[in-house]
C-alpha cells in the first residue's frame, strides 16, 4: 500500500521535473509566430535561429569559451586529483575545504567578485575573461569526479613505477592515465556542460559587445518568449544532452570493464 | 588483451608508499588564489569603500555600506530572501524525500532511475526557469480552462524555486537512504513498532546526513538567487541576489553592492557554521 503509493507519487514527481522541458521543445516546433497559439508543426524556427547572426555568434563563443575551459579544467583538476589523496593532512583538509568553497559560493558572488577583480586589474571583459572565471568551478568538478576514480583504483601499479624509478610524468602517461581516461573525459564533459550553460559567471564577465547563448535567450526574454529562442533552447538542450549522455556511458563502460571499481 | 589495474587489493589505505608529488596541486591552486580567493577579498575591501563621482571608487574604509543597509528596506529584502530560501529548502525536502524513499527502497534498475533525476540537473538552468514562462502564461492550454494568472508573482517565484532546486536535494537524500539496510526497519516493524514509529526512530536518523547535505546545497545558492525572481517575479519582489546584481549592472554602486554579497557570505558561513557543528553532535550522540 505505502509502497504503491510512493510509486504513484514518484510518478507525479518525474512528470513535474520533464514536462516543462518538453513544452519548450514541444513549442519549439510550434509553426506560428505567436509562440502560445499552436499553429502546425513546423520545422521553420530552428532555420530562422541558424540564420541569425546574433544566436550563430553567441553559440561559436559559447562553444569556444566550453571548449577551452574544458581543457584547461581538465589538466588542473586531474593532477589536483592526483597529488590530494595522500597529501599531508593539514594542508588537505584546507584545500579540500577551498576545493568545495569553489563548488558551493552562491554564483552570483563569485560573478562579481570576477568582474571587480578584472577591472581592477585592467584586463579587458571579453570572452577570454569568461573562459578564466569558469575554470575556477570547472576544475573543482573535473577533480572530484577524478579523484572519485583515482581513489577506488588499485594503485600497486603505480607504486610499482615509482619504485622502479619512473618519474610522475612516465608514470602518469604508461600507468595511470590509461585507466583513468573514462573520468577525466567525464569531468571534461561535465565541464563543458557547465560552461556551456552558465549564466551568472557570465552575465557579470562578458562586457560589452560579447554574448553567450545563456546571455543571449536571458536579454531575448525582455521581450517575453518567442519561437525563435524555444528553438534555440531546444538544441541547447539537444546538445547537452548529448554531452551527459556521452560522459554516462563513458563512466559506465569503464565502470564494468575495470574489475570491481566503480567511478 | 590484459587491463591494467586488475589487482583486489587496492583498497588498503596506504600512507608511507611513492606517491605523486604535491606540487601536482600548485597549477589548480594557483588558480583558485588568482581567480577566487583575490577577488573575494577585493568584494571584501570594496565593501569598505565609496562612490566618487559616477564609478569613481575610494578606498573610505568605513562601515557607511553596511549602515545603509540597516534601514527597514533592506530588512524587508533579507527576510524574503530568507523566506524564500527556507521555502525552498523545505518544500523541496518535502518533495524530495518520499521520491528519494521510493528510488532507494523501492524502484527498479536504480541507476537509470537516478540518471532520469540527474539530467534535468544538468540541463541548463535559464531554460528551465523560462520554461515556466510559458506554462504559467494565461494562454497556456491548462490556464484557458482554469482561470488563474500567476505569471510575475511571488507564488510563480516560489514554483521556479522547487522546481530547479528539486535534483539537487534528492540526490543527497538518495545517496544517504541507498546505504539504509531495511532489514533493519522490518525487524523494528516485526517488534511491535509502528510504520510512523520506525520511520522516526530507525529510517530518519539514518537519512539525515543527507537531509543536511541536501538541505545544505539548496540553501546556500538560493541565498544568491537572481536568475529565477528576474525572470519569473518580473522584478516586482526584490531579493538579496536581485538587489546585487542591479548595484552592479543598472546603478553601478559596486562598494555598496560588494556589501550586500559580504552580509549573503557571512549569512552563508553562519548557517554552515551552526549545521555542521549540530550535525557534528548529532553524529556523535549516536555513536
């Protein structure tokens, strides 16, 4: 009876988190110009997004500033992952601390404490400053999904390269790095998604005359919600998707081929 | 084709062996000092600064931010985003729960189920707030049958608010009530307890680690909220978040905006301060 009724309620709980992303897909093929008024199913608002320039070039920077920023959060995570776990306590626990504060810092603190800085440094908003702002979070995810995987490995392998006299970088390359790739490439992936859709870092480091596809749908609304910005949401949505679904089955692939260590 | 990293007995803790070195650390924390913890003392220093001018700023080193803020304006404007972030943390708590009970208890092929409650946590968040701009429109189907216009309102606030915040309590809840042996709860039901009487004395205790954690990461961001009363409120009800961003994106007085982000910090680490040490007791009292 409970048990029933917990299904039940479970089953309103999924419909209240999916169906408001399935209106604005579902609008999103919406063939009439007023976005609330169903006018056939029409393909016509994704062309009309992908031949303005305003949506294509916030969607280049978009994809420049998640691309680089995965790269880059992805050197600095992993090997924070690496040299965390046996790190001498008092220095760990800090730095645990820090690496958290970075995840948990309400973002639109972190946003302005960005745009200050960069002013008062006189380096110039653009998009190499929203890229700098979302390595800082982005590292802190690529390290502890790393280190969830780095921890639950074996590591006689690696003791036995040390021992043998390889240095970390050899042994990083022939030893730990072949085992580790699925979750570094999962951590890349989810750093991606991050960037990819953040808009608070952003809305404070962009300066003028740059836009994000977060930015740009958030100034669109202004002037409520139109069919041209459902369609760009939906292959928002199509996109990251793709992205997380990519970064599950990596880490689930690795997670059955490696003997009993599950990321 | 042999894998590496075959070996069952990884999972002994090792102190003494080689190691990676230490300075592996340096890059990432040379990064969050750069690009962090600088920026965070500069909102500090700000907030002892003043307006000269139009953006001018002057480093007065006094408290005349914060004593602005003492005005009942204000007051009202943290006790809503008080407000709001109780609200958010309770109703998605209230939401989350029974649904995190289900999944770890009940639910079938956990993981695919889990993955379903992860992905609309990963799907952006601007999306998933505008979304219910259309649902709450008067002319959305359901609203032309039932005659209720909650679009730019507090109550299509407080909707945004469980709504995106929802994954990010359950998935704490559900990682605390996974490790639950509910063999356990049955042998207290088979002595005579009753469902109410278990669930409070053998499931809840066991569960509240994560209750905290969940509690905790809805919270703390909601503190700081912004994007969901611009979008959803229609700017008509001011929060702490709202009010940051419009010191530093329409009236420029960055100083006194730094100040209202130093009281949401200090606010933040309290309440952290004062759930970790609870929890910390919590633990220890039951050994």
């Amino acid at each position: 009876m409970a048990r029933r009724l917990l299904g039940g309620f479970s089953a309103l709980v999924f419909v209240f988190l999916y169906a408001p992303i399935l209106v604005v897909v579902v609008y999103a093929f919406n063939g009439g110009r007023e976005t609330l008024v169903w006018d056939g199913f029409s393909t016509k608002w994704f062309s009309a997004a992908l031949h303005d320039s305003a949506v294509t070039d916030a969607f280049r920077n978009s994809i420049l500033i998640a691309a680089g920023n995965a790269v880059i959060a992805c050197v600095l995570g992993t090997m924070l992952a690496l040299a965390l776990p046996k790190m001498w306590k008092p220095v760990r626990i800090p730095l645990e601390a820090l690496v958290t504060m970075t995840l948990v810092t309400p973002e639109i603190v972190f946003g302005i404490s960005a745009l200050i800085f960069f002013t008062e440094a006189g380096i110039t908003l653009g998009l190499k400053t929203v890229l700098i702002a979302h390595v800082v979070f982005n590292a802190s995810v690529v390290a502890l999904v790393v280190r969830a995987r780095f921890v639950g490995m074996a590591q006689d392998l690696e003791e036995a390269s040390f021992d043998l006299g390889a240095g970390p970088l050899s042994t990083f390359r022939q030893v730990t790095l072949p085992r580790l790739a699925p979750a570094v490439l999962a951590g890349g992936l989810l750093a991606f998604t991050f960037s990819f859709d953040d808009f608070y870092t952003s809305f404070f480091v962009t300066g003028a005359g740059t836009s994000t596809l977060p930015l740009y749908i958030f100034s669109s609304l202004r002037f409520g919600v139109t069919p041209v910005v459902n369609a760009t949401a939906a292959m928002i949505l199509a996109l990251t998707l793709a992205s997380v679904g990519l970064a599950y089955v990596v880490l689930r692939r690795a997670g059955m081929s490696d003997t009993g260590t599950s990321a | 084709m042999t894998r590496p990293g075959s070996g069952r007995w990884g999972r002994r803790a090792r102190s003494g062996g080689p190691r990676y070195p230490g300075w592996l650390a340096l890059p990432a924390l040379a990064w969050y000092a750069a690009f962090f913890l600088i920026p965070l003392g500069f909102v500090v220093a700000y907030s002892f600064a003043a307006l000269s001018g139009y953006s001018d700023i002057v480093f007065a080193w006094n408290l005349d931010n914060y004593r602005a803020l003492w005005d009942p304006l204000y007051g009202d404007v943290f006790r809503r985003t008080l407000g709001l972030s109780l609200f958010g943390t309770l109703t998605t708590l209230l939401i989350g729960f029974p649904f995190a009970y289900w999944i770890a208890r009940y639910a079938r092929r956990k993981t695919l189920v889990l993955l379903f409650v992860v992905i609309p946590f990963w799907t952006s968040f601007l999306i998933r707030t505008y979304a219910w701009l259309i649902i709450l429109d008067p002319q959305f189907p359901l609203f032309r049958v039932v005659h209720v216009d909650l679009l730019f309102s507090r109550p299509a606030v407080y909707i945004g608010v469980a709504y995106n915040y929802l994954p990010l309590m359950v998935l704490p809840l559900y990682a605390a009530l996974e490790r639950i042996d509910w063999s356990l709860v049955e042998a207290a039901q088979d002595l005579g307890d009753t469902p109410l009487r278990s669930f409070r004395r053998v499931t809840f205790p066991l569960a509240l680690p994560g209750v905290i954690a969940g509690s905790l990461l809805v919270f703390i961001p909601l503190t700081g909220e912004y994007l969901i009363p611009a979008i959803l409120g229609g700017n008509k009800t001011s929060y702490a978040g709202s009010l940051i961003a419009q010191q530093f994106t329409e009236v420029h007085d960055w100083p006194f905006g730094s100040a209202i982000a130093v009281v949401v910090i200090a606010a933040m680490t309290i309440v952290l301060l004062v759930f970790s040490t609870w929890a910390n007791r919590e633990a220890s009292s039951r050994g």
